[in-house]
C-alpha cells in the first residue's frame, strides 16, 4: 500500500482547508482569524499571502474551483469573499475582500460555494442558515435565511449537484435536506427523488441520528439521490429515499466530524478517531470496510509515516526532543518514564490528533482517487482512496488508541 503523502504545516491545529482548482495552493485557517495560503513549492509548501479581514476565529473555508474566489465565515458573525484583483498603486496581484450582509446574531459555522458558484450557504449558531448570492446594485453579497424548522446551531452544509436542494445537519440531532431556491439566481430544477416542487425553505427530508448526537457531517452521494450523515453517538447514517431505506453503521470507535463521498457506493469519512475511515455499500446495506490509514506501518523517525514531510534525520528528530515537543504542542507525555522511547507517546496513526476535515483532491465526482485530511495536530496529508487497510485488520485499533495518554 502506497503511503500517504504528509505535510506538516503548523504546530497549531489546522481549523479548515481548501484547495485551489489545479491543487498549487491550499488556504487554511491555523486556529486564528487569518487564513493563510500556501503554494506548493517542489514537497513543501511556503506561506505566500494572508487573508486578514476577521475579528475572530475563521471556522470554515471554501475556494471555488472556476471562479477562483475564496469564501470565509467565523465566529465574528461574518462571511467574506474574496478575489484576485490588481492593486491600483503596486500593480501586484492581491486578494479583495466584499462584505457578505448575512444577518445573523450568532457565529457563523460552515459555508461552502454551490456547484454553480453562483452563490454559497452560510450555516450558523442563529438557528438558520444564510443563502448568499450577489447583488450588483449595492456591490455586496446579501441572503436569505432558511430558518424553520432548525432548532439549533447548524454544524454542517452539503450542495445537491442541482444547485438548489442543501443538506444541512445540526446540534438538534437532526439532518434535513432543504430547498435553497432563489428565484433570480436559479433555474427551475427537474424533479429529483427529494421532490417536484422547490419553493425557498421547502423540507424535501428530516432524519434523526440514531441514539440522539449532533449530526457534525452531511454529504450528498455524486449522483445526489443518497444521503449521508455522521453523528456524535460514533454512527454514520446512509438515506435512500428513493427507496425509502435508511442504514445505520454504528462503530465502538470514537465519533466520526466530517466526510466525504468518493462514489456512488462508498464515503470516506474521519473525526476524533485520527484516522480517515472507508464505507462502503449500495441499497442492500452498509458497512465500515477498512481505514485509509496503515496502523501497522512503521513510524521510524525520517520514514514516510513519521508526518514531517522530506524533513532529514537529525538533531531535532532525536528521542529526546521529540518528547518535549510533543509536550509543548499536543500535550502528549511519554507514560514510560526515564528511558522511554519518544515512540510511546505517539498514536499508530498518521494524524496525532483529531481530523477536522476531509475532502477531495483527485479525481472526478463520482471518481474522488484521492483525498485530503487536516487535523488538530497541523498536518495536511493526502491520501490515496483506493489504498484500504481491510476492516479485518482494524481489531484492537480503538483498544491500541485508549492506551495512548492523550492530556
């Protein structure tokens, strides 16, 4: 199994991620109100602009492939997009930012571009989610809120391939798929298996997680008749409703925060458990079928696995060192005492810490061969989707994983 492709970005958690169309550049939020962008430069990526317009923590990314624009929301209540324009005085090339009216009196929590990039869905702690579209006039982004019947914070967005219908899961231990058609912007969609008819705030379908978590992740499947939904009581949830069939996958494992579909038969999906997991299945019924992860790899200082991109051995990558830093920034301590190797407090996965994120990087939709992964512990890793350790080989992984002393 080929290894995954790693790169330590930060010692700090990386909040959100997104990548550029042609993958050269990837934004990220490092836990603060900035988001930074890097650009590949041969195996490692350099920190080339920052995106500085929040107040507060930025808590979702989107960069939309065509148009080339950048969407930010957080917890300051405001969305941003931005563009590439040129500087009037310097002539170089610089990111703009327009102001986005959301209207909202709570953080703002996920946002993400619709399949058109003709305008993007904002979620928040309001109880509502913003649809956003721009208006020429004013030279401003401006929305409409769909409100009822969210009951609270809204966690999580997925866009239909139609541009209209969105999936939305949140903190009421609910998961609707909801119209977001804006009559200006939108073409009257065809009929679909979530319903004819789509006016502004039509419920095409509310589904409730299984033993009552937030639903943290929503994702429509490439064709957009299946859904899928992730909650906090360590399930995942796959909709038919086309068949009216609804399967449950329920792990022992530690809860799932984010996921994405590869095809039509099968979702990568990762969270608190630090490694990306595989599920496959059709209308006869799902299952966890392996991990993306290797556990069983050797995690030698220098190796392929040891999540420090092409850094040599050397000084710094000494037993001793590794232990103080791991001390400083994951809070990590070696339960071994005096002469323990730096081994021991290390997880036997790639990512140290939880993944926040997981999204495609190669391939087409309904053909994803590749995705992407960023965590808590600053790593950005990608990931090859048809390279799965057998859930057979899984056993002991969560017993392995409580071992560790995570502080």
């Amino acid at each position: 199994m080929a290894p995954p492709e790693v790169h330590s970005l930060s010692q700090t958690p990386i909040t959100a991620h997104s990548f550029n169309a042609d993958r050269s550049q990837v934004a990220v939020s490092l836990n603060s109100n900035d988001v930074q962008i890097f650009a590949r430069q041969g195996q490692e990526w350099k920190s080339t602009d920052t995106l500085s317009e929040h107040d507060k923590l930025i808590t979702s990314i989107d960069w939309a492939p065509n148009t080339n624009r950048i969407v930010t929301s957080a917890q300051d209540r405001n969305a941003y997009v931005w563009q590439q324009t040129q500087d009037p005085l310097t002539g170089a090339t610089i990111w703009k930012p327009t102001l986005v009216l959301l209207r909202i009196n709570r953080a703002a929590t996920f946002v993400r571009w619709s399949p058109n990039e003709d305008k993007f869905a904002v979620a928040s702690g309001a109880r509502a989610i913003a649809i956003c579209s721009f208006d020429p006039e004013g030279d401003w982004w401006v929305s409409r809120l769909l409100k009822k019947p969210i009951r609270s914070t809204v966690l999580s967005l997925d866009w239909h391939p139609n541009n209209v219908l969105l999936a939305a899961g949140s903190a009421d231990m609910k998961a609707r798929v909801l119209s977001a058609y804006i009559k200006d912007v939108d073409k009257r969609p065809a009929p679909t298996v979530w319903g004819e008819k789509l006016p502004f705030n039509t419920i095409c379908g509310e589904y409730t997680s299984p033993s009552g978590g937030w639903v943290h992740a929503v994702g429509f499947s490439p064709s957009g008749d299946v859904l899928a939904f992730a909650s906090h009581d360590s399930s995942i949830t796959v909709v038919y409703p086309g068949q009216q069939a609804l399967y449950h996958v329920k792990m022992t494992s530690l809860p799932l925060i984010t996921l994405t579909w590869t095809t039509e038969n099968s979702i990568v999906a990762a969270g608190h458990d630090c490694q990306p997991l595989l599920f496959q299945g059709s209308e006869g019924g799902w299952e966890l079928s392996g991990s993306l992860d290797d556990p069983n790899a050797s995690k030698s200082a220098g190796g392929a696995r040891s999540g420090l991109g092409s850094s040599p051995v050397g000084r710094l990558q000494s037993a001793a060192f590794n232990t103080f830093r791991n001390a400083d920034s994951r809070g990590l301590s070696s339960p071994g005492g005096p002469g323990a190797g730096s081994g021991e407090s290390e997880l036997f996965t790639v990512h140290q810490n939880t993944i926040t994120n997981v999204r495609p990087y190669s391939g087409v939709p309904g053909d994803i061969r590749q995705v992407s992964t960023s965590g808590v512990d600053g790593k950005l890793v990608i990931w090859d989707t048809t390279a799965a350790t057998p859930a057979s080989g899984l056993s002991g992984i969560v017993g392995r994983l409580a071992a560790m002393q995570l502080k």
